[in-house]
C-alpha cells in the first residue's frame, strides 16, 4: 500500500566533480528499488511503504558514504498517512508536464 511519499535530497562533501556521480549513483538506487520515482532539479521523490522508505533513506546515506563522501547532509520530506490515501507523484505533477 502506498502511505507515504519522501523528498530526498543528499549533498555528499566531496568535490563538485564527484558530487554528481555520487548522486547519480543514489539516484540509481532509487529507481533499482521498483517504487515510482520522480527525478527533479534539486530533490527525488519517491512513494511506497512507509517503513520500506525509511530504511531507502537510510541506505542512501550508506551509498555517500560508500562512494568516498567523508560525510552526508540531506534533507528529506515525508507525507504519511498510516490508512493511505496521500496524494500520488502523478496527481501531484501531471499537469504540469
């Protein structure tokens, strides 16, 4: 069941260079997870389980990390709604595409 959708962005400290793979590489992981993603300039959203998506946040930190990032700041946006029901990435944006 679809009960939350979360907006990550992750900035590895590391040199502009190999900040964009690092992303790229986070970005992968998203979409790897077959979960409905949505790319943007400065955020990923991504929508599924509420518990299956905190343990992806989590494993986005690792993938910084494991990349050669000393450290990772990111900030994260959850809509949760424990019966469900929360807007969809579609509903959210179609429009405008």
């Amino acid at each position: 069941m679809i009960n939350a959708s979360v907006a990550i962005q992750v900035l590895p400290k590391v040199e502009d260079k190999k900040l964009l793979h690092i992303v790229d590489e986070v970005i992968a992981y998203l979409k790897s997870t077959g979960l409905n993603v949505f790319v943007g300039p400065f955020e990923t959203t991504i929508e599924g389980e509420f518990e299956q998506l905190m343990e992806i946040i989590k494993r986005c930190q690792l993938i910084c990390i494991e990349q050669g990032a000393p450290s990772v700041m990111s900030y994260i946006k959850i809509n949760y709604a424990p019966e469900g029901g929360i807007w969809t990435i579609n509903e959210k944006v179609a429009k405008h595409q």
